[in-house]
C-alpha cells in the first residue's frame, strides 16, 4: 500500500480537485525587509510569505499585547490555509505601503477574486477607500464595499445623517473643530457624553476617559481627539445599556447572523461600558478580559427581530456589498440605536462576526467560503 505522509497526502488531494477560483488575499502590513525580500510571488498556485511571523511584530509590554499589529498578519495566515482546505488556489500580498507594487501584482497575475483585508495604507484609514478604488479602475473583482461605501462609513457623522434621515435612531450629536466652540448655553446635549475621532474606526481614540460628565471634562477630550488625530472630535449622548454586533452576508437578500453580544459584567465598577480600543485590541488589559462577547444574545422575539430590521435597513442604505458587521445599543426601554455600520469588519476567528457565523452552524472555512461565494456571484451578475 502506498503511504503518504501528511504534505504529500495534501499536495495529492490538490492535484485531484478541480480547478476552482484564484483568490488573492490582499492586505496591509507595514514591515521592514530588504528590498531584494519585498517581492510577490505564486507557484502552482501557492504564495510565498511575504511577511515575517506576526510574533515577530508583535509588540508586548510585559503581560500586554497590542493585537492590532498583528491581527492582519495572523488573519491573513489563517485564512490561506483556511481557503486552500476549501479547495481554492490562494495568493498573499502584502501592500507593505507600497501601491505601486500592488498595482504590478494585480497586472501581472491572473487572479479570480481579491479578499480585500485592506484597512488602511500610509497610517491613514481613509486610504481603505482608495485602495478599493484601484481595484474598480483596473477592474478587478474584489470582496466588499465599493469605495463610496467605505468612504462613507469612515465619516461616522455622515453615515448619522443618512440613516436619521431614514428613521434609524442614532444617538444625538455633535461636531466639534475646536474646544473653543463648546458653549453649555448652546449645548443641546445631556451628560454623559462620548467623545470619539469623527473619522477612525477600529475603536481607534476611545478610552475610557472618552465618556465625560462635565463641560470641563468634555473641552479637554475635544482637545485631545483634535490633536492627536488631527480630525473634528465626534460628541454623542452615551448611551447605557446593551451592545450588539449584527453580522450580515449577501446582497439582494441579505442573511443575519445570530445576534452577538459584549458582556460588561466583568469590568471594574468604575470602567464605563464601552469597547476601548484596549477592550478590542490589547491582551491583557481590565477592558480586554471585561468585554466578553457571547452569541446568540438573550433577546426576546419582538426586540430581536427590530433588531434584525434595522441593521438590514442599514445595510442596504449604507450601499453594503457582501458582508459587514452593524453595531447597535439597546438603551433602558430596549430602543435600538445604531452605533456603527462597518464594512469589511474584522473576520479573524475570535471576533464577533466570526462567533456569530459560529453559531449559525458555520465553520471559519465556512464563512470565508461563503463571502467569497457571494462577491464571485455579484461579479458575475
């Protein structure tokens, strides 16, 4: 009989299977190589790493360590192996900030589908939309929303506008330039209040100290957002109560996941409930350990399906294509307000959407088979 050990039993099933779709995982992921190092390339349908090992990125600050630097790179790895299972021929690319070489990439292989994992590019989220741009003017088809969408979604005040103009309830607000422009006679506001970067996403600039209960407090973090991101600081009425993630796949008729949501139980008494970006992105932290997601959230019928109504309205108003992940607060009597509408969420195996394609049966091979499945059929249509 003849034996095969585990690489060769692989490459064995590969050459059996049919052909199907080359998908190009494409993401961005600033690291320092030679320059003879930083060049793509695919064999039989297999890239070359074009990273080195997200550990080695990875920054750590005794027990904590901040998984933003190393989510893309981790994710990226995961899904090649997760894509090759499913049987599809897969390429890496890493931007490494250099569009150029990405432009090159996509002229000279030959690829089915772009995963766009792409983010930001040069330290600037707004670039997420102008690399999806080139991927229309060269015409290439690609996972996601379009760049008009993520764009957007980006401009968290605009995406307010468009869905209160629809009826959607998100919380009041205010744009501040200036700490200066903050008069409490004028103010239409209540305390507490949330203060937030008006176009990051990532939970980039939220803190704790983001929630303020005194004009003083609200003029000193206008002045920090301001600063530090160099963007008008977003100022909304803080909601309590319960968070959800609504992860949603499709398009003409878009499939809800089960419900998931962020259990606050376990942050210390004085922590305002809400996802940091250390609740989000740092290991080790009180916010991190405090924010546990669970999936399916214990809602009754009538508040899940309003629910599920509202993010899909969302959705379709936000131009959504594919997948993306609606984040929603319940305030006291259970009305639902939309915080966020995010295309191209983050899809690695411990987030919210994953956990909720989890619940609805499917694997994390699964899942990414599936988005893929719905851009290929929206290309081709």
């Amino acid at each position: 009989m003849l034996e095969l050990n585990d690489t060769a039993y692989k490459q064995t099933i590969r050459e059996l299977m049919p052909e199907m779709a080359h998908i190009a995982i494409v993401f961005n992921e600033l690291i320092v190589e030679p320059d003879e190092a930083r060049k793509f390339a695919v064999e039989a349908g297999q890239a070359m790493a074009l990273a080195s090992s997200s550990a080695s990125i990875a920054s750590v600050v005794g027990n904590v360590i901040d998984l933003s630097e190393i989510g893309v790179v981790e994710e990226r790895e995961r899904m090649q192996e997760a894509l090759q299972q499913k049987g599809y021929r897969t390429s890496l690319f890493n931007i490494n900030g250099d569009i150029k070489r990405l432009i090159k990439f996509l002229e000279e292989t030959k690829i089915d589908l772009v995963f766009n994992l792409c983010e930001s590019l040069r330290g600037q989220a707004i670039n997420e939309m102008h690399v999806a741009g080139i991927y229309e003017l060269i015409n290439v088809p690609y996972t996601g929303a379009a760049p008009l969408a993520l764009g957007t979604c980006l401009n968290k005040v605009r995406t307010k506008v468009i869905l209160d103009a629809h009826g959607i309830s998100t919380a009041r607000h205010a744009l501040y330039k200036r700490a200066e422009e903050i008069n409490l006679d004028d103010l239409r506001l209540s305390f507490p209040m949330i203060v937030k970067p008006s176009r990051e996403d990532a939970s980039i600039g939220i803190e704790n100290s983001s929630v303020v209960c005194d004009i003083e407090s609200l003029r000193q973090r206008v002045v920090f957002v301001v600063k530090t991101y160099n963007q008008p600081a977003l100022v909304e009425e803080y909601i309590e109560g319960r968070e959800l993630n609504v992860a949603i796949i499709g398009n003409e008729r878009p499939m809800i996941l089960p419900i998931s949501e962020i259990d606050f139980s376990k942050l210390p008494p004085n922590y305002p409930k809400i996802v940091t970006y250390n609740a989000k992105w740092v290991e080790g932290t009180a916010e991190y350990i405090g924010t546990v997601g669970t999936c399916p959230a214990k809602l009754t019928p009538e508040i899940e399906q309003r629910v599920r109504d509202i993010a899909r309205q969302a959705y379709k108003l936000m131009e959504i294509r594919d997948y993306a992940r609606v984040d929603i607060r319940l305030d006291a009597s259970n009305t639902p307000y939309v915080l966020e509408v995010n295309p191209n969420p983050d899809i690695s195996r411990d987030t919210g959407f994953a956990r909720s394609a989890r619940a609805a049966g499917m694997t994390f091979e699964d899942m990414l088979a599936k988005i893929i499945e719905t851009a290929l059929e929206r290309t081709r249509q």
